[in-house]
C-alpha cells in the first residue's frame, strides 16, 4: 500500500492507530499541535480494561511495555463520607484485568514505538478542503500545508476534522471537574496522605463530591466534581487562583478539614475541565477518505471508557486498513461499522454510571459497588 494516512491529534487513539499501521508497514504522519510531547502533563490515571485498552496494546505488540509502567497497589478503593469516617476500604487484590497507570506513561511508550518524524509537533490543525478521490488539503496555523489520502480525526471533543462528516457539534453535560495536585503529599500533606491511602478516595453527595488518586511521585491528584450550570463556572475567575479554590471549597462547607485541603492545599492551579457531550448514538454517511476516533466521534459523559474506546477505535482502524490496502473505503466502513454500535452502548453505560455514582442516592451505589466486590473476594 502506498497510500498514507494523516492523523490529526496525538493523543491515545491516534498514536495507538499510528503504531498498528507502522506494524503493517503502512505510511502515517501523526499532526499534534503541541510543540513537543512534553509541553504539559497528559492528565492522571486510567484504569485500562481488558477488553479494549488492554486489547488495544496487545494488538500493537506493547503489553510488556505497559505491564512495566502499571501503578502496583493503584488499584485499592476507599469510600468516605463528609466528615472523612472510612464507610468502604478495600485493598488493591494485584489483578490486572483494570491496573491504574498514569497517561502520560501510555502516551511514551505509545510515542516510543514509532519512527521518528512519524509525529509532526506544533501543527495546529485548522482546515481541509477536499482535492478529489478522498485526497484533502490539509491547512495548519504556522502556514504550512500538507495533502492525505486518508484523514483520520483523532482531535478530541472539539475536532475539527469532525465538520467534514458531521454537523454536531458538543453540548455541556451540566457537569464539571476542578482538576487540582498535592505534591510530595507524605510530607508536606500527611493528613491527606493517610485519608486517601494508596489507590483511589471516593466522597460523595448527590451531585458533587471528591474523586482522588494517589499517583506515582507521591502526588494526589483531584477531580472535584460538580453538577452546575456552566454559567456558574464562568462567574469564577480561575486565573484569580485564592479566590477561585475558595468560591469551589465553599461548595463543601463542613467537610471534613483533609477533604477540603484536597482544594485550597494544593501547589498548582485548580483546572476547569467542563465535561461536553455528542449524541449518544452519533454517526455519519460515509465521506470519502475520512473518519474519526475517540472523542471526535462520540465524546460522553465520564464513564471510565473513554481512553479505552478510543484506543480500541484506533487498533481495529489500523487492522481495518492493513485488511483492505487496496480499498480504503472499505476499511473506513468496517471500522465506523464496528466502532458507532460500540459507542452508543458506552455512552448509555457511561451515564447510567454517572447517575449511580451522582445520583440522589449518593454514595450508596459505590458503597454497594465496593462491598459486593469486597464480599465476592472473601
């Protein structure tokens, strides 16, 4: 096969495309806006599942790769309430079928496996224009231009790939996270250390709450969660950084003093990440020499698939062409077959989970969650 694929983004799926597609031989050019791949952390960890994330790796020959950057003990749960009383403490059982690992060290053994200049940093996706028989022009912020035979838009919930397949566009969730750090946490913030513990601090209400990680490098890593208008997040100046972890902490005023240090504690910035959404069963016609992957093509609500969905879109694109190297479109329809009934289940998951762990009855469903597993294990 001759013909090359360009990849706009290099996040998860479009590495993991990149990396399959390599293994067959198969020409692709990965464009990333970001000047270098360690411009900015790449977020916290994920729990990769064996059915798809996992499956994903395997099927681009890295498994012993990831088995080497796995958070060993990442896995144990804790459950608290206000007040920071222990309700659910269950321990990492060392299984391996959801290991936690940091994104960043998924995304370097990913970047790690491909020749050097398959990632093209700092173009800036802005446009295509269609050229005849699937071929784009592609048109980049520095200026620069390029033509693929094969587009894939790996960019994210706000793709611009995307408009040339489809007309959706992402609408807020009605949730939010706060993305805050503690650093060298055994030290500087013991109390923290002791109520997070070793793996994953969950403390919730209906429609807020606490979800903490203790990451490698003795960190802790915050996501705090709220259901409110994004109106009410665009009345807070986040760069005014005292005043905007005191407008969030007063969100949970009377929790416990280690919680809420989960807030106005930490070194770094609190983020703003307002979570937005596609249609839960988003598709397309098929457009001549394009697709899309991961959040490009069906962005959700948090339900603990989304890097796992958008690594598997990526392995089964890369099979899908190195199946049919003489018919392209072929490739593209089997893998848009394959990924948009997988996708509406996930996003149906996805926010059934998020009802069960925000719900009215909050924090009984993961304390249900925990203890059945707790029990099962005895």
């Amino acid at each position: 096969m001759t013909t090359s694929v360009s990849i706009i983004g290099a996040g998860l799926g479009g590495l993991t495309l990149a990396r399959i597609l390599h293994l067959h031989g198969i020409p692709a050019t990965v464009y990333e806006a970001e000047d270098s791949a360690g411009v900015r952390t790449q977020g916290g960890q994920l729990d990769l599942h064996e059915e798809d994330g996992q499956l994903a790796l395997e099927m681009a020959g890295l498994t012993a790769e990831y088995r080497a950057i796995i958070h060993r003990g990442g896995g144990a749960r804790r459950v608290v309430d206000e007040g920071g009383r222990v309700v659910v403490d269950r321990p990492d059982d060392g299984s391996l079928t959801r290991p936690e690992t940091l994104r960043g060290d998924i995304r370097r053994i990913l970047l790690a496996s491909l020749p050097p200049g398959t990632v093209r940093w700092g173009r800036k996706f802005v446009s295509a224009t269609p050229v005849g028989n699937g071929r784009h022009q592609l048109s980049f912020a520095d200026g620069s231009t390029a033509v693929s035979d094969v587009l894939v838009g790996a960019d994210g919930v706000w793709s611009r790939v995307r408009a040339l397949v489809s007309d959706a566009r992402p609408v807020y969730s009605g949730m939010s996270y706060v993305d805050t750090c503690l650093h060298d946490v055994d030290t500087a913030h013991p109390r923290v250390a002791r109520l997070v513990g070793n793996g994953a601090l969950y403390a919730l209400v209906p429609g807020k709450g606490f979800l903490a990680h203790r990451e490698a490098g003795d960190v802790v890593h915050t996501y705090v969660v709220l259901h409110r208008p994004i109106e009410w997040f665009d009345a807070i100046d986040f760069t005014d950084v005292p005043a905007a972890k005191a407008r969030v902490a007063a969100e949970f005023d009377g929790w416990a003093p280690e919680l809420l240090a989960l807030i106005t504690d930490g070194e770094s910035a609190p983020v703003l990440r307002s979570i937005h959404q596609l249609p839960d069963d988003h598709r397309w016609d098929r457009v001549p020499g394009v697709t899309l992957l991961g959040d490009a093509a069906h962005a959700t609500v948090p339900g603990g698939d989304g890097a796992n969905l958008a690594m598997l879109d990526g392995a089964e694109l890369g099979m899908a062409i190195a199946a049919h190297p003489d018919d392209v479109e072929q490739a593209l329809a089997d893998h848009e077959s394959r990924m948009f009934p997988r996708s509406r289940r996930a996003a149906a998951a996805a926010h059934r989970t998020v009802d069960f762990v925000f719900g009215a009855d909050a924090p009984a469903g993961v304390v249900s969650l925990f203890s059945a597993d707790d029990r099962a294990s005895a």
